[in-house]
C-alpha cells in the first residue's frame, strides 16, 4: 500500500511505501532537506514537522522533549505508515522559483526496471534449449525386440515427434539398467544442439537436432532448471530458472575472486594472465565464484544442483575468455584482436564448475575486444533487435559501451570512461557499498547538502550515482562553473582551498565513518568530465558515423548494474546522457543477466544473440579523430555545445539567474 | 613372374608365383601327390619327378643318391623357379576317371579378393569424415581487426566454401599463439559432423557442418591418416589409411586380449561383464589390443600418432558394446536386446585409446543382438545395397550371419553354427595357425591323404578350411556315407574302431608335431555337419521368408576371414554353402574391415552404412519352427533334399559309382 505524502510549505505530493523514511521521500520527491551524516540520525540536521499522520521515529538526543511534543522528528528516522502532511523547517527551505522542475530531477529513478524476470522484448516464444520429457517405453518381446536406444527413439518420435536425437555414451552406458529398475518409466534430458556458428546464415533447421544428455528413472519432468549467469569483472550476478514454471526461483551476487588476486579491471586481469599460470589461476578464481553462485541458489530455492541442466552465461570480452580459458593477450594490444566472438559450447565440469557432467555451459558471443557477450546480451534483452525505430543503448561501466540502431542494423562502441563513476581515481570515490553516498541535494542558498548513504550509514565516501548527483548539484547550485571550476568568494565554509586546489566539503569529519572530511576536489571533477565527456562523445561519434542526430534518437536504453541508480536529469544535466525527454529512457538493469535469462528461456532468443552479434559493426573510437573532436568538445558542462542540450541549458540558465540575484550579484 | 607347370601324366597345366613349392602348386591345381606331414619333408611321401625345369629343392635323406641324380625331389620342400614338368609318380596317382572337374575343386581359392583396398561398391566418392586444410590468414590490421577465429572462418569460407563451422574449446584455446608463432600459416583439421542417427531419414545436410578439431602451424596438410578397425571376438584387425595419397599404407592384426581373461566366445564375455569390474577389464582388454594395432600400423608406415586424425570401428554387436562399456547383459537374455544399434561417436582418448585428444572413433551401426556392425560393414564394403538384383551375403564363423536382399530391402539372420568350422568341439580342431592342416585331399584309390598346414609345420590339428576339405574328401572318396557315418570294411588301416566309434586317420602320430595321431571321428563329423546345416538351414529359411528360392540368386559374396580359405567346391560338396554356379561366388575376405576402410574414405558411405542397418530386417532364427524344419533336413551331405544340390549331387553319384567299380562293388 503506498502512502501519500504532502510537503510543507507548497503542497507537493509524492506517494511512497508504507516503512520508508520521510528522507528518502523527500529525496525521492526532489524536496532539500538539509542532512549530512547519510541518513544516520547523527547530525541532527534533517529536522521535519509532523502535521499528520502515523509516523514511526527512532528515540534521538537531537531533539528536545518539548520539540517532540510539538511533533518535530528527524526525517532520516522517521518511517510513514499512513498518509501524512510534513512541513520542511525554514533553515532546510529552498526558495521556491529555485525547485524549477521539481520533480523532474529525480522522477527518472521511478523507472527502474522493477521485474527482473521481464525484458523489453516483444517477441519470443518459450523454447528452452533444454527439454525433460517423461516416457512410458514398451518392454521389448520376441516380435518387438529392437535394442532399448531405438525403443526410446521411437517413442520420442510418436509422442513429441521428435527425430534426429543422439546421446550421449554416459547415458547409453546406464540406458539398459535404468529401463528395467525402472520398469521403463523414465525421463530424458534432451539439449537441443545449436548449430550456426559464426558466418551467421545457417543451413540447418537448428531446432530438429537433439542430444540425450542424461536420462532418469521415473518422472523427473519438474525438475529442470537452468542458471543465467553474468559473469561481470567486479561481480558476478546469477538467477536460478526453474523450466517447469518458468519463474525466477532465486537470484545471487558475489564479488568476482579474480579481483581479490588478479587485479581490478581487466586490462590488469589480462596482464596477470600472460604470466606463468596465470590465465589457469584466472580461470581457477572465477569458477570458485560461479560455484559460490550455483551453491547460494540452489539453497535459496531448496533444490539440488542435480537438477540443473544447463548454464546460460554473458560477460564482457575478456571475462569470457578468462572463463573458458582463452588466450587474452591480444584484446589488450591493438589491433584489439580477440580469440573469437563466437565461443563453442562446453561442458561446465570441463571448466571444474561442480553441476553434473552433461550440463553444458553457453556464452553469449561477443562482438569485439570492448564490446562483449554482456553487451549483445544487453541488446537482446533491451529488444533493439525488434524495434523499428531508431534507439541507443547504453551501458556505463569503466568502459562506456554503446550501442545504435534499429531491426535492420546496429552498430557499437566501446569508450574508455576509466573508472571514475565507479569510484576510481576520486579522493574519496567508492564501489556502492555501506556508508557510500549515493543520493545528494545542495541547497542553493544555504549551500548545504542532504544526503543518503547505502544502508542509511556514515558516510564512507561517494558512489557513482552520487558522484552523479554531486556534480550535478554543484553546477545547479553555481558553486562550480560550466568548466566545473570552483566559484570563489562564496559564502560558505564548505568550498575552500587547500593545497591541492579548491574543494567543497561534502561532510564533515564528525558526521564521518571515517574520521576526516569528505570532499571533492577540482582534480575529481575533472576526472568525472572525462568521464562523462568521454561516453557522451562516443554517442554523438556512433550517431554521426551513421548520418544521424540526437534528435532523430527515438529511445534510450540504460543498462549496467549501476545504471539503474543513476537519476537522469542529474546525469543530463551534467552532460553525461543526452537531453533528451526523459519518457524516452528506460533503465533496463542489469542487461547481461537478462539476455541471458531470455536466452534460458527461448534458444530462438540466443540464436539472435548470434545474429546480433554478428550484424553488430563496430567502431574502433580509439583512434578516430571525430570522437577526438567530439571528445574535447564534450569536456564542458554540459558540453561545449549548448544546442545539444537545450532543455538543460535553458535550465541552468535560469538557475544561475535565480542563484546570482539570491547571492545579490544579479543584474 | 608367374611359372608355368604342367603336370604329368595328362597335361594339367596352372600357374604360380616364383618360389612356390611344387606341393602347393598340386594343391592349388587340383592334382593329388601324397603327404602326411603337413609339407614339412619328413614323411617322404610326396614324391615327385622333376623332368623339366628349374627346381630349388632342400636335401632329403628320403630320397637316394641315385632318385635324386633321375630327378626325383620331395614336392613339399621343391619351389619352382621356372617353368617346369612335373612327373607325378604312380603311388601319388589318382585314376584319371575319378579327376572329375579336376580343377574346379580348387578354383575358388584363385578369387580371393588380392588387394584390400578395393570393395566390391560401384559408385562412391572420396568424402573422409576429416579434411586438413592449409590456410594463408592475413593479418590483422586496424581497418580489419575482426577476432582471430573469424577471420579463420572467413578464409575457409571464401576459399573453400566451407560453412557452419564450429571449434574444440581446446583448439581455440591454442588458436591466437599458433597464428602468431606461425606468422597466420596454419592447417586445419576439420571435422565433419553426423547428425543422422537411429531415425534414419535426417532433415539435415550433414556435408554442411564441420568442427575444428586440430590447429596446427605451417603446412601439414599431408600427414592424415585414419585408422580402420575390425573389432573381431578372436582377432583385432587394423589398416592405416593415408588420406592424402588415399592408399592403405600398413596393415596389422593381433589377438583380441578379452579372450585370454575372459573367454573365447561372446557368450561368456557377456557373462564375465557381469561379474563385478567385468565391464571395465574388459574395455580395457580390448584397448590394450587396439594401441598394439595401432603402435604395429604406426611403426610399419613410418608415420606419427600424432597424424591419425579418426578411427573407423567394425565389430559384432557384442564386440561393439565392450569397446564403448555399454551393458551387454541383454544381449543373451531373450529377447535379445542389445542397448543400441546405431553408437555414438566418442573421442577415442576417452576410452583410452593413445591418439590425439581429439579423434573421434566412430563404430558401425549394428543391427540385432546377433547382426552387428561388421555384417553392416560387410554388406557396405560388398555393395549388396547398390545392387538391383537378389544376392546372398555370408559371414562363417561361430555365428554365421546371412544377409539377403538387394538395393531395394535387405533381410538378415544368424544361426548359431558352434565353434566346430573354428576347431571347437573337434578332438584335433585346432584354429589356423602353424600346423594346422589346411588343405587336404585323399586319393580315392589308395585312400591315403595329401595335405599342407599352415606355415608348412608338423601337423598339430586340423583348421576350419582344413575341416571343410576334409570332410569333402571323406565324402567324395565314399569313406563315409551321406548321413557321415564311416563306410565299413574298407582297404585301408586309416579307418578304424576305438572305443568311441569309428575314425579315420588324418596323419600317424610319427609325422605329426603333438606325439599322437590326428584322427577325425564320427563324433566330429556329426559336429561339422550341424555347424554347416545350420547355415544353409539359415540360407534357406532367409530365402522362403521372402519368398525366393536358391536358383534366383544371382551372387553370393563369402566374407570372413576364415571365410577366404574355403575351398567353394568342397564346401558346396558337403553342402555348407549353396549349389549354383562358381561364378556367383566372390570371395571379400574381411568384409568388416573393409566396410571400415570404405566408410573412412567416403563419409557417405557411412551414413549409407546407417541406412542398411536401418533397412535391415532381422529375422530370429532361434525360435523359427521354419528354421528348424529346414535345420533338420540339412543334417546330410550335402542335403536330404537333392534338388537342392544337383550339380553336387550328380557329382557325388559319379565318383561313387566310380569309387565302387574300383573297390570291385560296381554293378
């Protein structure tokens, strides 16, 4: 049940669940607050009146019996059960005519792909590449003696019509005893072979082709199930899919161990591999974490690993060759030749990966050295592949993949953001852990900020979608310029100068985890333009490379396990997404794991993974002067040029107007 | 250089290679000269006159100063090194009248099959199931940086049209190093991949789908060789194939290593794979017996293990099981279900077979229990299936497998003949090995016995050809009667009466190599004749459940390897095999193999191998009521239906009115 909240003064409403804190319905709703110690109830800043209704607060030290008789609450502790009316005190008020958009600002994390077992494409029937099929044989007399094989065979044909089966010689060995301990009630495990390889165009009706992999006495048809797995350089994300319901039954994450020895991105990954051992080691340390995967989901759904059938897995280029123990050296040295974009099934047992010894392990094909099976995943899942209209998908990781295109042609990019949105190379960037930043308003008069951390605790640092939000709230607010350089004289203690150049606290080391401020300097601001400037060129490179404009653009995919945090407006503002409007984005979560789901689901589906994979050009960004150009260009907020981004520069403007007559520096 | 004989008295005149021995000659000529000792020159008996001609003969001390200055040389230790005449003394003489036919005793030995590499197959093209292919790559360059495996795929494609093209994980794994080391100048070995199983008709184009199964640098194209294998109960047979020059560079055989643990015959195989780790000893037995072929077929050629690119198997059905561990149990269990009749391929590694990772080894589909994958070859390598008219197909050994049918349907039987053609169940049977009396006559004068053993040794026994000789000779000299029973009061101390019946003496145990004397029984007799009416019992009861009779077939092709030293006259003679015309008789020797060698050079003819098995009909003998009326009727010499045999029946009414005229019974 949703409850609706009004904001005091003004009359804004937003709906929220019933449990959560009136801070993060106030952030959600685009209302300041002030607040710094994340959510913790330690600052005490985050002061609201309660008008009306049902609110549950945590006892604090921070407000004075006679203030809490009078019904003043922190918001960060303050959970709503009931519809309610909250009146923000005057020190947190923002001026009216400066929450232009109110809402706009943050009403793109409402569209956050909630159903993970949904995909956006339109088109697919349910065709596992696996079947169980439950048979009751005939025992063979003097007239009927064919061999037990053909007895199977024939069976299979007059009930499912199913011909051109062979099996395998595991299964044969046991066919005999099976049948007959089995009184010739059993059920076969059938994998449908695929057969088109990478020249695309296949000759051969792939659906008609079948293997026994594993046969059962008696009638085992409900247990089938089969594991997706993003395999991702930092985690790796799996979903268990029970074929018989054709459900999500469990869903599990876990840091890729190749990190802990192997380094943190895969430029590292595949230098350690060209060392004595090294690729085996890589191999070694990302199967402990499938198994680690395999394990969590078989005992959150209560079933047994030897019911799983299959693996359906996507990852990155490298990851993919890291997992199947390919030769990775050359991805890294141009060229940027991989091994293959198309990678022959295998046994999982091959790889030591702990499911019964027929279970085949599937990647998805790749596209080149920057543009993985994770991306044509993420395509397949996004359906771009069936849509008629023009659309971009993009996924923001260390390295920014893009994709364009429509049903009749796609092309791609990979382009190097670095690892700033992900926390690297920023002072006091974080991955999105507890204690991380991840939500940030500033109040453009007080110059103080409202803030949340991941699990509501002090702050530790920033994430990437706080990041996000920071940047963007430090230009909204003027306290940087369209260069992202400090504004000086303001009147704040916030921005100030060390040695290293200017800098705005963020919070203050009393309010930290860590026991010193946390800032952002004019050097991490300069790192997230790059960042940013870097995926925005990329884009604007991809649509010129095909003749096309931003404008033409009818729809915007953002995939990335990140992606789905990132508030939109924040990151048009900041000139890292196209100002487009924003019903034409979706966020489509993690992409990988649901191309592979989706493949899970229907062979026909992976089938397009191959075609996508192969209809997918790629351009090479590295060394092309456009994006050099479009790149420089891009190193502005929101970039260079201001007809790019209309909305947001007519946005910006007025606040900047609005902001300089507040500071009495208007006209 | 063939030499040219002419025996005296008459004018026979026959050909023979250069350094045979005279004795052979007579042998295969049909002429009698006496000899006792298997050709070994220590009965003396065989002697001869030399009156023209170059003639190499060993010293004797059976032959005076004063015989030897007149010519006289011992026929068995005399080889012939031009052409010659030859004076048969008169002891060794067989009255002209009882010559009927002289030669044509003898003249089916001549058409044994000379060279292995032929079939008897009309229309086939060359389409091994491998190809390597040497393939100029270009490198990678910044405009084309497609991944290493593709451009792989795209030159097979452009130069050879190849398509569909899947890889080995762990060719791909090698796949970047080895175009780098080898400056992009590598071979290929592809594999072509079957898809027709057990259904017979496949929707697929099975020529159109290859998998990558070896990478190797620089040009290597010409080192392929496949191995064909006859998996037999008693004798492993092997022949290297050079794919290249497409000849049979090296052939080998061994003892099947089973038998010396675990029984002769198939049978008791069976029953020891029941007995715990039985399966197991037993697929490894006939492993060890495989790497010995293929070490021999490795070291006689000169080449590489590391060259065999594939392994083409025959074998019975039973064979089969055990090579592949499959449960055999239900082989002997009525009703006699075998797991399968058509048997996966499976890399030969696994089953421990010393070859490359990556060969496969594919075994011939069988048909029944009892009809296996070497009648299957054997029908291939005969071309029955290609022929627009009825022919008979015959396989002697302990089961004797008929199959009969022509292009349009094939029907097939076993008959359980007993080991007695083999040497089993015969007091001096003995398999054909040194010493074993092979070919055999009497002269139905004398009744005294001319005979030759293999290696030319002191007789220790007497072999299935040896039998078959015999017993015609027995016959046609009336020493024993249609029913094989001893003719009493003969001239002659050959035939006697110990306490177990009557016997005739083969050879007195001073000449013999075991210290006693090799006699035939009554008891054995009866033996051989069950053994040869269960296989025309077979022929017959085949034939009427079709509706044919013996007269419309039109060919008869004689395979085993036992089956190419049968002399077709005498086996007619005591009615082992049909009576028609000689010409209708071909011999193929070792069908099994030669189907393996067929099917390795054209993989077309293995899926046709596919289709025979699946177009074959198999009648069960065993519990027949028509097989056992017919089985009964043929527990005669040559029949008790003399219609059946008429030409060997005229032939048999002759010598006996003449044999009677000589012994002074005549009318």
């Amino acid at each position: 049940m949703k409850k609706r909240i009004t904001f005091k003064p003004g009359s804004l409403k937003t709906y929220v669940s019933e449990g959560e804190t009136i801070l993060d319905a106030a952030l959600g709703a685009g209302i300041h607050i002030n607040s710094s110690c994340g959510g913790q109830g330690l600052c005490g800043k985050c002061k609201v009146f309660i008008e009306e209704g049902e609110i549950v607060s945590e006892p604090s030290d921070k407000i004075s019996d006679e203030d809490y008789k009078k019904g003043v609450r922190l918001a960060c502790n303050s959970r709503i059960f009931s519809d309610c009316i909250i009146k923000i005190p005057v020190e947190s008020r923002v001026p009216d005519k400066i929450l232009i958009e109110k809402q706009t600002l943050t009403k793109g994390e409402r569209k956050i792909a909630e159903l993970e077992t949904r995909s956006f494409v339109r088109i697919w029937c349910f065709n596992p590449p696996i079947i169980k099929v439950f048979l009751k044989l005939d025992p063979p007399t003097v007239t009927d003696n064919k061999n037990d094989l053909s007895r199977l065979l024939r069976k299979l044909n007059d009930l499912y019509l199913i011909r051109n089966v062979s099996i395998d010689v595991s299964c044969l060995r046991i066919l005999p005893t099976v049948l007959r301990e089995a009184e010739w009630n059993i059920t076969v495990t059938l994998e449908k072979i695929y057969l088109d390889y990478d020249l695309g165009v296949s000759a051969v009706e792939t659906d008609r082709i079948y293997k026994i992999i594993e046969i059962e006495p008696g009638n085992t048809f409900k247990n089938q199930y089969i594991v997706a797995l993003d395999i991702g350089t930092t985690t790796i994300c799996g979903q268990l899919l029970d074929m018989f319901s054709g459900r999500v039954v469990a869903e599990a994450a876990t840091y890729n161990k190749q990190m802990e020895c192997c380094g943190d991105d895969v430029i590292t990954r595949i230098v350690f591999a060209t060392t004595p051992g090294g690729r085996k080691k890589l191999q070694q340390e990302v199967i402990v974490s499938v198994n680690e995967i395999i394990n969590e989901l078989v005992k959150k759904s209560g079933t047994s690993k030897d019911h799983i059938v299959y693996i359906a897995s996507a990852g990155n280029t490298t990851m993919t060759h890291l997992l199947l123990g390919l030769e990775s050296r050359y991805i890294r040295e141009a060229p940027y030749v991989p091994s293959a974009s198309f990678f022959p099934p295998i046994k999982a047992s091959e790889l030591g990966i702990d499911v019964r010894d027929n279970v085949t392990i599937r990647n998805f094909p790749a596209v080149a050295s920057y543009v993985g099976g994770d991306v044509v995943a993420g395509v397949l899942g996004s359906g771009i592949f069936q849509r008629k209209k023009l659309t971009l998908f993009i996924d923001i990781g260390t390295n920014g993949e893009i994709v364009l295109g429509n049903s009749e042609w796609l092309v791609c990019a990979a382009c190097s953001m670095g690892p700033a949105f992900e926390g690297g190379g920023i002072l006091h960037g974080m991955r999105a852990d507890v204690g991380a930043i991840e939500g940030f308003r500033i109040n453009p008069v007080t110059l103080e900020p409202m803030m949340i951390t991941i699990g509501k605790a002090r702050p530790r640092g920033i994430c990437g979608s706080g990041l996000i939000s920071l940047l963007a709230e430090l230009l909204y607010s003027s306290i940087i310029d369209r260069q992202g350089k400090f504004v000086r004289d303001l009147n704040t203690k916030r921005v100030r100068q060390s040695d290293t150049g200017y800098e705005y606290v963020v919070a203050w080391a009393e309010h930290t985890d860590i026991g010193k401020d946390i800032i952002i300097t004019e050097g991490d601001i300069e790192n997230l333009i790059r960042a940013k400037g870097a995926l925005f060129a990329g884009c604007i490179t991809l649509l010129e490379s095909v003749g096309f404009s931003l404008e033409e653009v009818d729809h915007i995919f953002i995939a990335g396990a990140f992606g789905r945090y990132i508030n939109l407006e924040k990151a048009k503002l900041i000139g890292l997404l196209p100002d487009i409007p924003l019903e034409k984005f979706s966020f489509i979560g993690n992409g990988s794991l649901m191309g592979a789901r989706l493949a899970s689901f229907s062979q026909d589906m992976f089938r397009e993974g191959g075609r996508i994979s192969s209809m997918m050009t790629n351009i090479e960004l590295s060394d092309s002067p456009t994006f050099m150009n479009n790149y420089v260009a891009s190193l502005f907020l929101p970039h260079t040029n201001a007809d790019l981004f209309p909305e947001v520069s007519k946005k910006l403007l007025e606040s900047e107007k609005i902001t300089k007559k507040e500071r009495g520096l208007g006209e």
